[in-house]
C-alpha cells in the first residue's frame, strides 16, 4: 500500500491471462500443475501472473511486475545467476 504505483488491478490480472502469453510451465508444481504468464497491463507495463488451472476455475496464485535484476530486458526470459 505504501507504494500505489506497484499495485497491480484484477482488470489488469484478467487482461494479462486473457491476453498473455505463456512463458514458464511447472507441471510438477506442488501446489498441482500451474504456469507463468507474461502480459501487459494498464499503461502498457508487463506483469506475471502465475495461475494454476483447476477442473472448474482458474486459480490465481500471484501477480507481479518482474525486475530488469531478475529478467532479461524483454521481461519473458530469466537471468542466469
């Protein structure tokens, strides 16, 4: 809450899964099958969306916006660190 620009809308959650593509895939995930989608929010700025998809719902595990320090610039591929 102390910084409003980092807040992340659910307009922009279901945009980016609507609109966004997959980009990491966890079938072994231990939470049950889940993925990392990369879309693009309000004001044209990326955000992750993890979800994993269940018989009947979509279940939204976070939403982030991802780091230049932890991604490479186009935001979809990771460093090696």
């Amino acid at each position: 809450m102390a910084r409003p620009d980092r807040m992340i809308s659910t307009s922009e959650v279901k945009r980016a899964v609507r609109k966004g593509e997959i980009i990491e895939d966890y079938p072994e995930d231990s939470r049950g099958h889940s993925c990392l989608i990369f879309g693009i929010g309000f004001k044209q700025r990326v955000i992750h969306v993890v979800c994993s998809p269940k018989e009947d719902y979509l279940a939204v595990i976070t939403a982030y916006l991802p780091s230049e320090k932890e991604w490479k610039s186009n935001l979809k591929e990771r460093k090696k660190l």
